[in-house]
C-alpha cells in the first residue's frame, strides 16, 4: 500500500517525503478531531463499575 502511495506521488525523493509528511499531519489531525471523540462514547473505558459495599 505505501509502495503504490510512493509511486503515484508527483516529484522527485524530497517532494514525496514533503506530500508524505503533508498526508500523515492530516490523517492524524482527522483522527484526533473528528474520528476519537466521535467513537469516544462507544467505547467501554469509561464503564467502571465498583460495588459500595
């Protein structure tokens, strides 16, 4: 999958590694804006159950 990504990049080495770096700050920006605090909720982190007893 990253071969195919690498070979349909315009440009020579530098300006791969520049759309690539450019690619992984946006993905990682999706995913910490939009998609883990939608899925957040759904996940059983936070269902802690203790017995007071």
């Amino acid at each position: 999958m990253y071969g195919w990504i690498w070979r349909h990049l315009p440009g020579n080495a530098w300006v791969r590694a520049l759309i690539s770096l450019a690619l992984v700050v946006a993905v990682v920006y999706v995913l910490f804006n939009y998609v883990f605090p939608w899925a957040e909720p759904l996940l059983p982190f936070n269902d802690v159950t203790v017995d007071d007893q």
